[in-house]
C-alpha cells in the first residue's frame, strides 16, 4: 500500500557516505571515522545508571527538582549567569528539541510560518521548520562563519516563529555575538533559540550564552552529550523566557518527552564536575591541532576553529564531495562533505576530532606525511 502523497524524509544526512565507505573498505583494513561527531572517549562520570527508584518512575517531564538545580548551577557558575532552578526545562537530548521546536512554535503562533538559521549549520534547523511544514529560510553567515542578522529580510522576520543561532557552531566552529543577536530578536519580536551544546568548547574566548543579557526572548539550549560524553544517555535542557518555557513545558509534557530518570542523576553529578571537561578539552584541542597539519601537509588549507571540535576544511579539489572521496579511498580517511550542512558549505569538508591522536598520527604517517 502506497498512500505517500506528501512529505518523504530524504536520506539521512550520514548515510549517503555508506557507499563510499564500503569502495573505501576494499583498500583499506581499517578506516579513521571522522564522520560523526561522537566522542571515542569513555564517559568518565555516570551517576547510578541502576537506580530502582529512578528506573520504576515515569520520569517528570520537566526534569527533577535536583537535575534542575544542578543544571542552572552549573551555567551560573560556568558563565556568571542567574538563572533559578524553575527557568530550566530538561530534554532528552538536544536533537528532539532541535528538530521539534518549531510545529510547537507554530501551534502558539499559527499565524507564523518560518524558521531561520544559520546557513553554514547542523541540518536540524532546517529539518524542524520542515517537519513542522514551516519555511526553513537559511540566514546568511560571514567569513567567520558567524551569523548575519542584519542581512535578514524584515518580510522574512515577520514571518519568522524563530533564528536559531549555534555557538560554538558546528561545522565551521564560528562564535557568535550573542548579545547583538538577542537584541535583534528583541527588536524584530522573533525568538532567539541559542544552541549552546557546544559551550565547553571555546579555545581562546570565554564561553558565552545567549542567557547573559536577561531570558526575555531567548532560550538557550543545553545538552551533555558533547560536554560529558553521554550522548547514549540522552540529556539536555533549555532555559530563558518565563513565557516560552511554560508553553513548552506544557505542550512537550502532553507529547511525552520524559528525560530518563537515571540518565538525570548521571547529569546531576556531571553537572558539579568540571575536571573531566577540562581533560576532554585539551584532548579535542591536541586532536584538532595534529588534523590541521594532516590536512595542511594533504595540501589543504586548515585554520584552527574558534570553538566547538570539528575542524572546516576548504576542499583543494574544489567540490566537498570529491575531497571526501579522495580522502577515503586514498588515505582511509572518512569525512563529512560540506554539503551535509547547506549549499553554503559544498566546497568543504567535515573532520570530527573524535579518534584518538595514535590514530591520527598512524594514518598521517600511513598518508606519508
Ligand atoms: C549543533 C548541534 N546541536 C544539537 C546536537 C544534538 O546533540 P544531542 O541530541 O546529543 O544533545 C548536535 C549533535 O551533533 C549538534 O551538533
């Protein structure tokens, strides 16, 4: 039975690698995946994944009194922010959020029917405002992979039932300036939601939220996934204005999102710890270091991003795909092409600094470099 009329989900952004990688695997044994943004680092604080109590109870669909006040503890004290235990909303990772925001949005205001993003960007943005049958309208971003509000069109902003902003950004790592975007948002009467999960990851500026210049119009959108190495555990949060929040809060409570219990306790204790980040840092910024030669000696042009822990990379074939080709039947070498994150970034390529630096180093040697 064929009843497809409408909408007909396109190939998930990784799986269109899967052809290459098995022509990659008929030369090469092994493969060094810096596909994906998931970390190969044990996750070094998990909390009590066997609690009865916390597995027998259907979670509470805003998170726990002490998941949420760990939470705001945790952005007060990393960014001087101060936000109260009752602004914080837990998810069950960011991608859901991400990806389902905007039917939400749509429902309060029906009278609003497009999202804005960054143009160079994680493809939820752009998938949330379809899967909500909304308008995804890409916002153009500068040579710093920052986002240009100003060349937003006032037609487009009215419209608009949200500009989702990522800092660090991935893939190209730009940092934002948050407060000038608030007060966009403030101005034209669109939401600002500010994708924050990769906060920690700052390499020579302070880590910044949108939350800094008061929660009117904002949220920010957390998630330890990235920060802690617990994306299996499926953790996160939102936090900002009184009203968005209530209205979410209802409405997701009424659609069933319900961060597991255990998964929360393990956030709790990873939210008080800053030690393990600290670590995790410094691994992303050696790894990030030594792939920038990789490329560089590969004859492509390599800059270290200002944040997050993906490095973007100018493609010296021109096209995106045909360096990932390149990379992965000649050296084993397996890459995001840009394109995976809107046509802005079709000439370059993705590396996640997700391999451990033997790894890296073994491949570069293997690559006789
Ligand atoms: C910018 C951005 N936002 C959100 C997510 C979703 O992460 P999670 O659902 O694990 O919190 C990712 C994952 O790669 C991401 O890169």
């Amino acid at each position: 039975m064929n009843q497809t009329q409408g909408f007909v989900p396109p190939p998930y952004p990784h799986d269109r690698l899967k052809d290459l990688l098995v022509e990659a695997r008929q030369s090469h044994a092994k493969l060094l995946d810096l596909s994906i943004g998931v970390p190969c680092d044990r996750p070094t604080i998990t909390g009590d994944l066997h609690n009865d109590e916390a597995i027998r109870r259907y979670p509470n669909s805003f998170g726990t009194e002490p998941f949420r006040q760990a939470a705001a503890n945790w952005l007060n004290r990393y960014t001087g922010t101060t936000i109260e235990a009752d602004q914080v909303r837990a998810t069950v990772g960011s991608k859901e959020f991400v990806a389902g925001l905007p039917q939400y949005l749509k429902l309060r205001s029906p009278q609003k029917d497009t999202v804005l993003y960054p143009a160079v960007s994680y493809p939820s943005y752009a998938m949330g405002a379809t899967l909500a049958g909304c308008r995804a309208v890409a916002v153009r971003t500068d040579a710093n992979w920052r986002i240009d509000v100003s060349s937003i069109d006032p037609k487009d902003a009215k419209r608009a039932l949200c500009l989702w902003v990522n800092t660090p950004g991935n893939p190209a790592g730009g940092v934002d300036n948050l407060a000038e975007i608030a007060d966009w948002g403030r101005a034209n009467n669109v939401p600002v939601i500010s994708d924050e999960c990769y906060i920690a990851f700052t390499w020579d500026k302070s880590p910044q939220t949108i939350l800094s210049n008061g929660t009117e119009g904002v949220l920010a959108v957390h998630s330890l996934s990235k920060r802690s190495n617990f994306p299996g555990l499926r953790i996160g949060f939102y936090a900002g204005d009184a009203e968005l929040l209530d209205y979410l809060g209802e409405v997701r409570k009424h659609a069933g999102f319900m961060p597991p219990g255990v998964s929360q306790l393990a956030a709790i204790e990873a939210f008080a710890d800053e030690s393990h980040v600290d670590e995790q840092r410094q691994k992303y910024q050696q790894r990030l270091t030594l792939l920038a030669e990789y490329m560089g000696a590969l004859g492509a042009e390599a800059t270290m991003p200002e944040g997050g822990f993906y490095l973007w990379v100018k493609s010296p074939e021109g096209d995106g795909w045909d360096f990932t080709r390149k990379l992965a039947l000649e050296h084993g070498v397996v890459v995001s092409p840009g394109d995976f994150y809107g046509d802005a970034g079709k000439n370059y390529v993705r590396l996640a600094a997700v391999q451990p630096l033997e790894a890296v180093d073994a491949f570069k040697k293997a690559s006789g470099c």
